[in-house]
DNA sequence: TATGGCCTGTGG
DNA sequence: CCACAGGCCATA
C-alpha cells in the first residue's frame, strides 16, 4: 500500500525494531521472492551488523557493517511484522532473523514486493527525482521536471524519475487541492498552476504523515476527498466525484472545480 | 511513451 | 465469475 509516508513510517519502525543488531537469518517464505536470487545473494549478509536503515523515495536501505545495503520494496501491500519469536505472521514472504531473537517479517499478501542486494562500494541505478517535500524542488524546479513530458499531469506525479513519493492515492489528492484536471498535459501547465499542484503535493502528503492510523495495508481512506469517492459529493463543491482510467490506474476527480 | 506482467485477496 | 487493488519494471 505504501506511499512515501507509510514508508517513512516503516522504515523508522525497523529502523528502532533491530538497527544495531546482527543479523542471523534470511530467509525467503514464498517461490517469487527467491526467483530472482536476491535473497541467495543477500546470504552473505548473514553475520554482518546492521547499521541503520534509511529511506530512499519508496526503497528502504538496510546499511550493513561494511557498506553492503538490503534494498526493500514493499510495492504494493508491503509492510513490516515485529515477533519476538518465530511464529510466522499472516502472508509472511521473508524473514530477517537477528542475534537477540527478533524478527522482521516482510509481510506481502500480493507478493509484489521485491528485495535486492547492493555489494560495498556498488552504486544504485535506478533513477529518482526528489522527494514531493524536498526544499529545493521550487515551483520553479517542478515546472522544468514536468516541462519536457507530454503525458498527463496525473500520470507525471506517478513517475518517480519526476518527483518521489506521491502514489494513486496521493497524486488525485494533490490535483483535487490544486484544482487541476488529471488529464491536463503536464508540460502546459502554467507556474501558477505548478505552485498550486506543489502546494497540493505537500498537502496530501502532510496529512498522511499526521495520520499514523493510515500505516498498514487496508486501513482508513474514508478521510480523502476524491480517492475511491466516485458518485460522491466534493467536499468543495459538491459536485459529484468522477473516476477514469489513466495507465490502468483509477483516477478520481471532481468534473467541476478541477480544470 | 504505452502496455503487460507480476501475485494474491476481496467484494460485487 | 469478474473487476479491481495504495507500484514498479521489462519489453515493444
């Protein structure tokens, strides 16, 4: 489920749940999270002392000892199981034993979510942009990301080269503050329109990060304005919520006070 | 730049 | 039974 502030939240979670530990177990629960040899070539962090475990856009970071990193998407439905003992969890899909008994369960009902191991001294490839509450990502800045892309606005927000953190559920929500319609061509829009989507972005997300019941997978969405509120009235207009398809993801917005 | 594919679960 | 699900990547 997670966008940027479940993460952050995640990553504190196993960040105070086993930094400084070492770790003595890591095992794969299900056939798709071994497929690609991840979790075989992360064996050799099997004895090594974990450091600290940073965020970086949607990926945690488990630093190692000697510069090695466990690289952690939780994509879809991930998220982070505490035990104190080795009884399985629900739609457990890996685990990561530590040398006081605790354990860190990926917990992953989709099985979407997909580990990596990054040798010391190994850069990351993938490309991400800053974060959606970066300081230095101006007005100004956002306008030259979204300046060369064709594509709508709402897929734009989608695209982590672009700016990180905002998912499906974000991206409508900073529209609908902004009052900007999701098909908008991103490169088109004005600056005073990119002010008000930033604004928007860090709306949507700052009430999530105030929101630490929306953690887990399937919790609380009912406080949204447009996410999953088709047929319903806008909080601002009360017109009623529409939904489309946009690179087959559902779309939520208000047909009359985003344009 | 657009489209499946990945997986399982839930709800209509 | 089918549609849909809070994300990303490989592939054309």
């Amino acid at each position: 489920m997670p966008e940027l502030p479940e993460v952050e939240y995640a990553a504190r979670v196993a960040r105070d749940a086993v930094a400084g530990r070492t770790l003595t177990t890591l095992r794969a629960l299900h056939a798709a999270l071994a497929r690609d040899g991840a979790v075989d070539a992360a064996q050799v962090l099997v004895g090594r002392r974990l450091i600290d475990v940073r965020r970086v856009a949607k990926w945690q970071e488990f630093v190692f000892d000697d510069g090695a990193v466990l690289v952690v998407h939780f994509r879809m439905t991930g998220d982070w199981a505490v035990t104190d003992d080795a009884a399985v969890p629900r739609h457990a899909r890996l685990e990561l034993g530590f040398d006081d008994g605790r354990r860190l369960w990926l917990v992953d009902p989709r099985v979407l979510g997909r580990i990596a191991y990054i040798a010391p001294g190994t850069a990351r490839t993938t490309r991400v942009g800053p974060d959606a509450h970066d300081p230095s990502l101006t007005p100004v800045a956002l306008r030259a990301r979204l300046a060369r892309r064709s594509v709508a606005i709402k897929q734009a927000l989608l695209d982590q080269a672009i700016v990180a953190g905002l998912g499906n559920i974000y991206a409508a929500e900073a529209l609908w503050h902004a009052r900007i319609h999701p098909a908008t061509p991103a490169s088109s829009l004005s600056l005073a329109r990119v002010t008000r989507l930033l604004d928007g972005m860090r709306w949507a997300l700052g009430e999530a990060l105030g929101d630490p019941g929306r953690q887990a997978y399937g919790e609380s969405l009912d406080r949204l304005a447009v996410y999953d509120k088709a047929g319903r009235p806008c909080p601002r207009c009360a017109a009623p919520i529409r939904r489309m398809v946009q690179g087959q993801r559902s779309t939520y917005w208000c047909g009359r006070c985003q344009r």
